[in-house]
C-alpha cells in the first residue's frame, strides 16, 4: 500500500501508477447475493448449469459487479493521512473489455490521472483498471472521480 502524508503530497503523484490491489477470488455466493441486491437475475450470473453451455463457457460477473469492487481495491492500494472524509464522486468513462469468470482472481490497478481543488475539497480522478489473472486484457477501465477532505 502507498501511503501519502497529506494531500499535498498525493496530488504531487498526478501522473503516477500507485500500485495494485492484492488478487481476490469471486465466488458464485457473491454473485448470486450482488444479482439479489440489484435485481439483476440474468442466468449468464446465476445459473451455473445453463452458463456453461452459454457464451461464456460458465457465469460471470456482473459490469456493475466488478464496478462495485473498486473502492475496496482503491482502499488497499492508497491511503492519504490527515483526510477527515473521502467519498466516491462520480465516474467519468467506465469500460468492459471482458467478461470476468465466476471463480477467476482480480485486481485492481490505480493511476492517478489529475487532482484538483474545489470548494468541497480535493476532486482527485484516479483512473482504475480491473485485471483477471492469467488475462491478457482488462475487465473493467474505469475513471473514478473521489471527493477528499482534510480537516
């Protein structure tokens, strides 16, 4: 994990990889739960059985699914000291290349594209980038807009 003093000292790494999450295995159990949650019932998710025949040889993930993971990653990647709030903002252009398996390992992978100064606080875009292991290609490009507050 990288660990920034102040938020000086984060927006002076604008431009910079900040580093990777550590790999996590997805489970059916989380995906059949994520599907309750949203409502989200299509059998490519939760029907293992009718899946493996499908598109995908098995169920996958859901876009949102993956989308959801990423202020965990963003969590175990970087911090920033002496910050009294940080909350997810927005999105700016969110992308799925590729589907994740059920089952699979991912990571994410944060770069910090811009930080600037608002009313509110920081305004930091950090742009996040989903890996299955053993793939080639990313499963989910996003760019994360985050408000943070100092105290």
């Amino acid at each position: 994990m990288r660990s920034f003093a102040s938020l000086d000292e984060f927006s002076a790494a604008v431009g910079e990889h900040l580093g990777h999450s550590e790999w996590v295995r997805v489970t059916q159990e989380q995906v059949d739960q994520f599907a309750g949650a949203t409502g989200d019932l299509q059998w490519i998710h939760t029907d293992p059985e009718r899946a493996a025949t499908g598109p995908f040889g098995g169920t996958i993930l859901h876009g949102y699914m993956t989308l959801a993971l990423l202020p965990a990653m963003m969590r175990a990647i970087f911090d920033i000291e002496k910050v009294e709030l940080g909350v997810n903002f927005g999105l700016d252009k969110v992308r799925f290349p590729r589907p994740v398996p059920v089952g699979s390992r991912v990571r994410g992978g944060a770069k910090l594209t811009g930080v600037r100064e608002t009313p509110a606080g920081h305004l930091a875009a950090v742009r996040m980038t989903v890996e299955v292991e053993g793939e080639p290609r990313a499963a989910c490009v996003a760019d994360t807009l985050s408000l943070f507050v100092a105290p």
